[in-house]
C-alpha cells in the first residue's frame, strides 16, 4: 500500500462513498467533497487546504488503512459526517458537534454573516435569542457579529444545551452566550430585541422518508408534526409577549413554505435571500405577530 499519493486516495475514497449511495447535507453536498472532508480530517490537513499543492503527497500504509477505516465507518453506520469528526463548520465558524444536537447547517447563519437583517436592526438591538439553539451556532455567530449585544441560547433538550455549552467556551464567549433550558418560549427571560429559531419544522410525510444519515440526528429537533407546524404555531403565539417594541423574529421553514402559508396564510412576512433561495427563512415584525 506504500506510495499511494493523496489525489488517488481521494478519488478511491469518493468511488467507494458515491458506490453505496448515501445521502448527503450535513456539509457537504456530494461524494468527493465528503471524501476530502474526512481524508483531510484524519490526516490533520486544514479542510481548505488547496489539493493541488498537496494531490501528490505520498501516504503510508497506516494513512491509507486508517482512512479507509473511516471511509468504511461512514459507510457502515450512515453517521453524517461531522458525527465522525466530532467537528461541524457553518460560515467558516468551526464548532464541536456529536449525536446529542442536530448537525448545524441553519441558513440563518448565511442572514447573521451578510448583513441582510441589519436594516430591520438597530443601536437598541442588545438582546438576542436563539430559541432552539441546538449545539449554540447561531448563539454564538449572532455574538460574533454583534459584539456589543448579549445573546441567550434556549433548548428543551438538556443535552444539546451540553454541547452548546462546549461551543460557547470553546470561542471564549460565556460573558455574553446564557444557556437556558426552555420549552419553547416558556422559560426564556426577554424582551428581545432579535429573535432567530431554527426549530423542528419536518412534517411527517417528510419525517417518515428521511435517509439513514438524518435519523442519527435528534428526531426532537426535527420533527414539526404533522404539517411541520406545531412548534411554529405556538412560538408565533408566544413570541410577541417576550419581543421589545421594534423586535423582529427571523425564522426558518426549509422546505415546509407550503404548510407555512397555509398555517398563517394572513401573516405579513419578509422572505429573505439565501444560497437555498428566498423561501426557506423568513422575517417577522413584532408588529405583524400580534396581527395573528
């Protein structure tokens, strides 16, 4: 096995994924983008590391076993990814993850790295939530790009909020990141001045196809009933009771728009743009909440 160089491992890594036909998502999108994620991983090599510099490098008997051990492992359990590194990027922002909190990929964090909710924003906005925090990437991306605002991340679920906490210590933020354990809106402090959630929206036609590589993830931070919109009903409900005056609340819907208009077809919302398309987050007004 000695000499094999890293550009044919990759190549042999990305057939061997794309032969047993698994779903991706959690990161990356396709075989070889997979491949090079846990091969780079294993060998300790930065995930954006140019392969040209380095496709022929040359490998070791034992570089080559132990990655295709992980390939195997891969392939075996249906595991995403990032549960096998125990490590998850979103815009950049690396963050610990393992199977007690859902593979972060929310699309809000595109929203709270470009700019595009500032104009709904302010001098006021000090207090932020992220309600359904999972393991704290979007508590921890809204204080990245709010320095000078406190954020609080809530779950219901005790140990997703443990994972959170390694994230929020880990980018040195408990000064400004609170944890909370609340079932929706029902034990968080507030008022708000920015509200974002991505919550458990998956209805159940949807629930009952998901590949292998989803239900390894927390079925409590997926699951939205039987049009994906149990959880949303009550939080619109609630939400203006814990919003400051000129507050909005940013929420994501994937691809349950359908079930979302058809649950609050009067609400007044503002879609917003993102790499999946302009339908899957969403911005809503104090305002418009209590129209409801």
């Amino acid at each position: 096995m000695s000499g094999l160089k890293l550009s044919a491992l990759l190549e042999e890594s990305a057939a061997r994924l794309d032969q047993a036909k698994l779903s991706y998502g959690h990161g990356t999108l396709n075989a070889f983008d997979e491949a090079v994620w846990l091969v780079l991983w294993h060998l300790g090599l930065p995930l954006d590391t140019d392969l040209n510099e380095v496709a022929d490098q040359e490998l070791t008997a034992d570089q080559q076993s132990a990655c295709a051990a992980l390939i195997e492992e891969r392939i075996s359990t249906r595991k995403p990814a990032a549960y096998l590194t125990q490590e998850a990027w979103l815009q950049g922002v690396s963050f610990y993850i393992d199977e007690r909190a859902i593979v972060p990929r929310s699309l809000i964090a595109e929203v709270l790295a470009d700019g595009t909710i500032d104009a709904w924003l302010s001098e006021q906005t000090k207090q932020v939530l992220d309600l359904c925090t999972g393991n704290g990437s979007l508590a921890v991306l809204a204080a990245l790009a709010w320095p000078e605002v406190l954020v609080t991340g809530a779950d219901i679920s005790d140990e997703a909020l443990a994972v959170a906490a390694i994230n929020v210590e880990r980018h040195g933020l408990q000064e400004r990141v609170t944890l909370v354990h609340s079932d929706g809106m029902s034990s968080v402090p507030g008022p708000f001045d920015l509200i974002v959630c991505n919550p458990p929206y998956v209805c159940q036609a949807s629930m009952d196809a998901l590949p292998a590589e989803y239900r390894a993830e927390p079925e409590l931070a997926l699951a939205g009933g039987t049009d994906g919109m149990d959880f949303v009903r009550q939080l619109l409900k609630d939400a203006p009771k814990r919003m400051s005056e000129n507050a909005v609340l940013v929420l994501e819907i994937g691809n349950e728009v359908e079930h979302f208009i058809a649950a609050f077809p009067a609400l007044e919302v503002t879609w917003l743009d993102t790499s999946a398309g302009d339908d899957q987050v969403l911005l809503m007004t104090r305002e418009a909440l209590l129209t409801l």
